[in-house]
C-alpha cells in the first residue's frame, strides 16, 4: 500500500530537503583539492573547444558525447577549474536522489523512498560519481529518470510519455553507453504483469530509441572498437567486488541482495512471463532485475564476446541496492 503525496507533504518535502542536503554536503567537500586525473583531463580536453569536440567525437571517442557536450557550457560559465568542471556531476547525482524517492514510494512506500534516498547519498559509489569529471553521474540522473518516466507511462498510457521515456533512455546512452543495460531491466519489469499495449508500447520505444541511436552507432562503426582493447576479461571475483561496492562495502548486504534478486528473477523464468498475481512480490522485480541485469549482461558480454568491463561504470546500477 503506497501512503498518499499529501497526506504528509511537508513532513515529506523536508525529508528530501534534508537528504538532497546531505548528498551536496557530502560530495562537494575535496572535489576541488585534487587535481584531475587522466581521464578527467580528457573531459577537459574534450570540452574545452566545441570545434575539437566535433573531431573528438567523429575520430577518436563517442561515449559520453552528451556530457562532453553540456560540459562545454558549463565550463564557460563557470570556469575550467576542478570545483567547477566536477560540480556538474554534484548536481546532476544530487538531483537523482527525489527521483529514486518517488520510485521507491511508487513501488513500495513513501518511508521506503525516503530510506531509499538516504541509503544513495550515503553510497560510497554515489560519492564517487558525484565527485569525478564524467559523465557517470549524467547518466545515473537520466537512467533513473527514463524508470521514473516509465512508471508513469504504465500509470497513465499517454503517448508523450513513452516518448518522453524513449528520449531519456537514449540521452542517458548518449552520457554513458553502459546506460543501454537498462532496456534489459525495463524490459523485464514491463514484460511481468503488465498489459499487453504496455508490452507493445514499449517495444515501440526500443524501435524509437534505436533511432536515436543512429548516429553513435554510424559514428562509432567509422572509428571501430581499437579504444576498448585495454579491457580485460572479468572473473567472478570482479562481481564480487562489484557487488561489495554496490552496497556500500558491505559484503553481507551485497550477497542477500544478490540472493533474493536471483530468486526473484527465477520466479520470473518459472512463471514463463505469465503475469503476477501479487503487487508485492512484482514490487521486487524492478530493483531485482535492476541489481542483477546490468552486472550479469555485462559480465557475459565480457567474457564471451569483448572485454568492456569496469567496476567504475554502474553508479547506474546502484539504485536497485538501494531500493
């Protein structure tokens, strides 16, 4: 049972307030000290000039086009200092936070969105990408606010919103290419327990997506896959390590959570897609796919096709621990 927006609405607005708070508090201090490292230096590189961003792009590297690009408009407003390149991330990482609160009171409950705020902006790996020069945090903002955007698009059935979905979704491929695993996550939270004109809507919005796709797809086609040879092949230990830093270095967290979102993903196949019964337990497939897609699809996609794999590319991945 989901607890109604008005019922509490200041009690609920300064509960946000507070962690939005918390989340910039904690990620502004240090982010100026540090100097850039390397790949934060190529953000600088890359954005510095709109003319060698458009040959960046066409030659050398697509991925993160549209945070390089919005990058560039935020350093001449504000500066190419390290304070001011990486406050982009803090604001879009701290703008993330009422939106995984409104999924969490969505599918759960309005304390269980609070909770689910509060446990992100206290995520070690959340700080991470609030506090680095890319485009991590971009696109952990637009992941989850293309799931937010689809919830309401279930709700409501209105035509702008699953284009409105489609739009973010392919915007946060765009901040970050890792950001496609969540189609898959999408997919299958939509696939369980949804109408059938939801089902198709949906794949009207991956036909749209790919179109937007189009031109990183071209380009990246012309530059070929030669800037991803330093990957290496993941081993099951890497997931461990991923899963650990997901929840907050907590071990034990990461392996129940991993635990009950592979019984709920085996719930899933044993039920073949036939629609459930119980809103409590379709209430765990979002987070449980949201915990186990990302991870398991990139990790086979490493082992057996090419190495693409970092630890540093899922803060995306994070509000399924969280929720």
């Amino acid at each position: 049972m989901r607890i109604g927006f008005k019922k509490n609405k200041w009690a609920t607005l300064l509960g946000l307030l507070a962690v939005g708070i918390l989340g910039a508090v904690l990620s502004v201090p240090n982010i100026h000290h540090k100097s850039l490292w390397l790949d934060e230096a190529f953000s600088w590189e890359f954005s510095k000039d709109i003319a060698f961003l458009w040959h960046v792009i066409r030659s050398r590297e697509v991925n993160m086009a549209f945070y390089y690009l919005l990058l560039h408009f935020w350093m001449r407003l504000f500066g190419e200092s390290e304070l001011a390149m990486r406050s982009l991330s803090v604001l879009f990482a701290v703008c993330t936070l009422p939106s995984i609160y409104w999924i969490g009171r969505r599918i759960w409950d309005e304390p269980t969105g609070l909770i689910a705020a509060l446990l992100t902006a206290a995520n070690p790996y959340f700080l991470f990408a609030s506090q680095e020069a890319r485009g991590f945090a971009l696109a952990m903002f637009l992941a989850v606010n293309a799931t937010v955007v689809l919830l309401m698009a279930q709700q409501d059935n209105r035509a702008f919103l699953w284009i409105a979905y489609s739009v973010l979704t392919a915007l946060s491929v765009y901040a970050h290419y890792y950001s496609i695993l969540m189609l898959a996550v999408h997919g299958v939270y939509v696939m369980t327990g949804a109408k059938l004109t939801h089902i198709r809507l949906f794949f009207f919005s991956c036909v749209l997506i790919t179109f937007f796709l189009l031109p990183i797809i071209w380009l990246q086609y012309r530059i070929g896959l030669g800037q991803a040879d330093w990957f290496i092949k993941p081993t099951l230990r890497d997931i461990v390590s991923l899963s650990r830093v997901l929840a907050g270095g907590m071990l034990g967290v990461a392996a129940a959570s991993a635990c009950l979102s592979a019984a709920v993903m085996a719930a899933l196949i044993i039920n073949r897609g036939k629609r459930l019964g119980r809103p409590t337990f379709r209430a765990w497939v979002l987070p449980g796919a949201w915990i186990v897609l990302p991870v398991l699809v990139s990790f086979l996609f490493s082992v057996y096709i090419k190495p693409v794999w970092s630890t540093r590319y899922f803060p995306f991945a994070l509000p399924g621990y969280t929720l």
